[in-house]
C-alpha cells in the first residue's frame, strides 16, 4: 500500500514586528530628547564626572608595566591617581596662570586700549559705516569689555576649579574600579568578550585621540609663542598655552586662540603687526590644525570630520564648556553603547565614520 505524498513544507511566516518603523523612529528620537534634556539639566554633575572618566582612561595603562613587576594592585592603582593628579595640577595651573596674566595685561594696557579703539572708530566712520557698527567695534577694545571678558573666563575657570574637587574624587573611584573592570573577561569567560572588546576598543580611541592632539598642540604652541615672542607681543606664553588648550577643541579651536593676541598686536603695532599675527596663525595653525590634524584624528578615532565638527558644537551646547574639550569622547561613547551592540546598524556606523563597519553578511567582515 503506497503512502500518501507527504505535503510540502509549509512556508514559515515572517515575523511582524511589534512597531512599524516609523513608530519605532519615532519613539527612539523621542527617548534621545528625554535623556538629553536630562543630561542638560545636569551638566554640573555630568562634566566633571565626563572629565574625570576620560583622565581615568588616559592614566589607566600606568597599573599594566607597574603590576607586571610584581606591584600589588592597590600600589598600581595609587599611582594612577598619582599620576592623573598630577595631569589635573597642570591644567588647572596653567588656566590660573594664563587667566591672572591676562587680566594684569588689559588693566596695565588700558589706557592703549581706549586709543586703539577711538582711532578704529574714527576710521569706521571715515568708511561710512552706521553708527550700530562703530559701537561694536567700540566695545570690543574697551577694556571694560575685555576685563568682563577675562572675568567671565575666569568664572568659567573657577566653575571648573569648584568642581575640580569633585573629579578628585571621582578619579580615585574609578582607578580603582578600573583595575576590577579590567578582569572581567577572565571573570565571565567568552560571552563578555564581545562587549569587553568593544570597551577595549573605546579606550583605546580616546587614548590615541589626546595624544594626538596633545602632539599637535604642543608643536602649535611653540611655532606660536616663539613666533610672538619674535614679533614683540606681550605675554607670549599666555597665547602659547590658550594655543594648546583650544587644540583640544576640534576644528575651530584656532579661531578662538588668535582673537586675543590679534587684538593685542592691533594695540601694540597697528594693523601691520595684526595682520602678520594673523598670517602667521593662518600659515601655522590652519596648516596643522585644519588641514594635517584633523586626518590624524580622523584615522585614530574614525570619526568623519562632519561629525567631529557637529559633535564640538553639540555637546557644548548639552554640558556647557567642558563639552567641547569632551565632545569627541563623549560621541565615541555614544557610539559604543549604542550603535556597535547591534550588528544591523552598521549602516550607520559606516557613516559616522567607521571604515570597518560591515553588513553582517557581508564574506570581508
């Protein structure tokens, strides 16, 4: 007796998902606003604890030659502190000096500084120019307007000092939590390991991010300041560190360290000094800083250049100041917990800049 012909295989049924796409869009940019409303509220506690992070991570690879030679991890993790202190001192060191130095130099300067800007009035009436014009450039070399200035970065710096106290703290905390963080793929074997990896992988971007920069900022502060001292310009080192600081702000960083000793050199040496200031930032620090460094940036984060522009102005605007010396951490790390757990974003991976992003399926992955 012969069988009955067995049925073909029923077709399985895709699965429906829960949300339509563009409900699931929708709620995903919606949570994005409520967690960033949430971090904008509270910037004092996120900058600091950000700041404090990211020296953690730098001074994190202190513990691994230091345990190697037979250091107990309490002594390792002492002297990463030690040595993350020792960075925090610099920084803020630096900030006072330059900020002291600054604020001395426009009161010494005053009386220069209402000549410069009475004759730059006299000449922008002489051009025609309406009278809401002559007034702001009036009021940039009023040295009120400059001392308010100098003042409200030194309130700037003060806020950072305030919470200077915190990241202290913090940055025992982590060392510390740091050294059992690094163990955990021995702790829970292979199915951390992906996760582990990809933590790996961040710090490792962050680390070569701020050596690159501060390589590119150390050169750029010397040509400068050397170049200044050259010229005649008051306070030389004062332009030199505000050169290196504001490296660390990317891509527009430059613009914010020539304003100042631009206008000084306007006071000191007329427009033929400022406009050699300028020329010598622009052949300087445009050459290094906009068109060399970022590609080393680029190539050590992977990160396009759109987005690390994007990302300087984003985050200051979320956390304040802080945010655009953190701005391309604070973005690889979003990228981290975000986008790389899930191997079907790799699309957007890819456009934010990763060279290694793949799709899934994809035989070179």
């Amino acid at each position: 007796m012969k069988r009955p012909p067995t049925p073909p295989p029923t077709p399985a049924t895709p699965a429906v998902p829960a949300l339509a796409p563009a409900l699931t869009t929708l709620l995903t940019l919606a949570a994005a606003v409520i967690a960033l409303a949430g971090l904008f509220f509270a910037r004092e506690l996120v900058g600091p604890l950000a700041l404090a992070a990211v020296i953690a991570i730098i001074c994190h690879p202190v513990r691994h030659p230091l345990e190697r030679r037979g250091w107990p991890s309490w002594l390792a993790t002492t002297a990463v502190v030690a040595v993350a202190y020792a960075v925090l001192a610099a920084m803020a060191a630096m900030l006072v000096y330059a900020g002291t130095a600054f604020v001395g130099l426009v009161r010494d300067s005053a009386d220069d500084l209402a000549a410069t800007a009475q004759s730059l009035v006299a000449w922008l009436r002489s051009l025609g120019l309406q009278e809401q014009a002559t007034d702001a450039a009036n009021s940039v070399l009023d040295p009120s307007t400059l001392v308010s200035f100098a003042t409200s970065l030194g309130g700037s710096a003060l806020g950072v000092l305030t919470a200077f106290f915190f990241v202290l703290a913090y940055v025992i905390f982590m060392a510390a939590d740091g050294a059992r963080y690094s163990r955990a793929g021995e702790t829970f074997g292979p199915r951390i390991r992906p996760t582990v990896e990809r933590f790996q992988t961040f710090n490792r971007s962050v680390r070569r991010y701020y050596v690159v920069n501060a390589t590119f900022g150390l050169v750029v502060a010397v040509i400068d300041g050397l170049a200044l001292w050259a010229l005649g310009i008051p306070i030389p080192i004062v332009w030199a560190i505000l050169a290196f600081v504001t490296n660390f702000i990317p891509n527009i960083g430059f613009v914010v360290g020539l304003i100042p000793p631009a206008l000084l050199a306007l006071v000191v040496g007329g427009w033929p000094l400022m406009l050699i200031v300028i020329a010598v930032y622009c052949v300087v620090n445009v050459t290094l800083q906009v068109m060399v460094q970022p590609k080393f940036v680029s190539d050590a984060v992977d990160l396009s250049l759109t987005l690390s522009f994007f990302s300087v102005i984003f985050w200051t605007f979320v956390i304040g100041p802080l945010g655009a010396i953190l701005s391309i951490p604070l973005t690889l790390m979003v990228r981290a917990l975000i986008l790389e757990r899930d191997p079907q974003n790799w699309w957007l991976l890819w456009l934010s800049g990763d060279r290694s992003a793949r799709p899934p399926d994809d035989p070179a992955r």
